[in-house]
C-alpha cells in the first residue's frame, strides 16, 4: 500500500441479489479504480476481493512463495489460487460472485464489506457480527502490533510510532556504552 489516501477501509452493509451479484459502494469502486478485480477465498471464511493489479500481484506472490513439492505449500496454493476468479464490475457496480465462493463464505442475502487497506473481505452479516475477541485478547494482540511497527523503518528517522516506546530509542551508537 503506497499511498494511504486509497485505502479499502469501512464497513458497508450490502445485499446479495437472487442471482449472486454485489453492489460495491462507490467509495469502495472509485479506491479500486478499475473495471476488473480478483476475488478468492480468504482466511477466516470469508472471501477476498483485490483491485486487478493488486490481485495478480498477490497470486504471483503466492506462486513465488511456494513449493510444488511441498504438501502444505500445495494447500496454499488450493485455497487462495485455485478459487481466484478475475471479475468484471458491471456498469451498475456489481460483481457476480460463483455458487462455490458464496457457498465457501456462506453468504446468504444480507452481506458485509470490511475494508483491509489493500483488499476487501467480503463476510456473511452474521457471520461478521459473530466474530469474537476480548478486550484482554485485542490488548495484547495490539501490544504485539506495536512492537512490531517500533520496529520498522528503525533508524530512518521517519517511524511515526518510534515515540510511543516509553522510553528513547534514538540514543547514538555510542550512548550508554561503558
């Protein structure tokens, strides 16, 4: 993700028409900036949804990444390139998505869209609405997010979120050597 000013973000409710088709909402269609988008499986049974050259970025990567010979590698690749379909979005800003993806998702009429930065998870509502996680748990696992991004782009001077330590980090190499 490049440019903060495009990213997926929101949540929008939508509704899953009779014949399997969604309406993007235009926020969402002017961010992916294209008439094509990749859709597959996702994590957590829901289903991802990349603008076009996001999508084939990721399914390459995924190619790179894994092994033919490898029995995990190769379920990796079942998962996330196999289902992968390249979508137009039609005129009115709808997608089609496939019985099987609607079905891998459980997606019946009343869907959610959970912006992701660079992609789109589409969820079943209630499915969505059930996913459960404790305060305690989202502490933590916020505590573990930020150590993580203390520790990107260290020493370039330009880590927004070096500050939020407790403590100095930019002490010189020779700072507090004996």
């Amino acid at each position: 993700m490049d440019n903060i000013g495009k990213c997926l973000s929101g949540e929008y409710d939508v509704t899953l028409d009779e014949t399997g088709r969604i309406t993007l909402p235009k926020r969402l269609r002017d961010i992916l900036d294209f008439d094509r988008v990749v859709l597959t499986k996702g994590a957590d049974s829901c289903l991802w949804l990349y603008d076009i050259v996001t999508g084939r970025k990721m399914l390459k990567d995924i190619v790179e990444a894994t092994n033919l010979y490898s029995s995990r590698d190769r379920d990796i690749r079942r998962r996330y390139i196999g289902p992968a379909q390249e979508l137009d979005i039609d005129k009115q800003g709808r997608i089609l998505i496939s019985s099987q993806l609607r079905e891998f998702a459980g997606l019946s009429k009343d869907c959610m869209l959970v912006g992701q930065a660079e992609y789109i998870e589409i969820w079943d509502i209630d499915r969505y609405k059930n996913i459960e996680i404790s305060e305690e748990e989202m502490n933590e696992r916020s505590e573990e997010l930020s150590s993580r991004m203390r520790g990107l782009n260290k020493n370039d001077g330009n880590n927004p979120y070096s500050g939020f330590t407790g403590r100095n980090d930019a002490l010189s190499n020779t700072e507090g050597q004996s």
